[in-house]
C-alpha cells in the first residue's frame, strides 16, 4: 500500500480539545480514522512548534482514500492545515526517473 506523510495544524478549537483530552487519547483517535479508511498508521510523532504540530506517516489503499480522511479531519473544524504528500521509496524514485520523457520550457 502507497504510504503518505500528513501534516496537520490544530486550530485555537482543537487545540483546546487537545490541552482537555491530551495526546495519547488523540493518537488513539486518529489510529481508530485510520483503520476505518482502511489504513494502518506507522508512526505519529508530535512537533514542539513551528507550523504543524502534528506529522503521521501512514499507509492507505491510494490518494483518494488518504485525501477522502484529510477533508474529513478539516470539516471538524479542529485542525486549520492539513497537508498529504505520498512517500516514495528509493526504488519508486529510480523507476520514476528511468521514465523517458519530453518538455520544453517556455521560451526555449
């Protein structure tokens, strides 16, 4: 299954759910998301500041999944940015980059 980093920001609402229920409650929350999409979250990890405070690496069954649970956590209100970006393996990237391929830039 593809894997995909999240990056979320809690909004002044979640954040308050956060301070009331504390972090291990929510890990387990966004496990229980997770397998209900039909995922498995492979790590979650908390950040001190800067503009996510939270940062899961996951694996789902494709992009519409990963991005169908992301507008789901948005329409809560509780996290003002989610951002997905789909991991790549090494291999994935090589094969990637071994496709042949045309572009001209503009004005060249």
């Amino acid at each position: 299954m593809p894997r995909y980093l999240a990056l979320l920001q809690y909004s002044a609402e979640g954040m308050k759910g956060l301070l009331k229920e504390k972090a291990a409650a929510r890990e387990t929350a966004g496990r229980k998301a997770t397998e209900s999409a039909g995922g498995k979250l492979e790590a979650w990890y908390w950040t001190a500041s800067g503009e996510y405070n939270l940062a899961v690496i996951g694996e789902y069954p494709d992009a519409a999944t990963a991005g169908a649970l992301g507008a789901l956590l948005l329409s809560t209100g509780v996290f003002s940015k989610f951002n997905v970006i789909e991991l790549l393996t090494t291999s994935e990237i090589d094969r990637a980059l071994g496709k042949s391929m045309q572009y001209r830039p503009p004005g060249a």
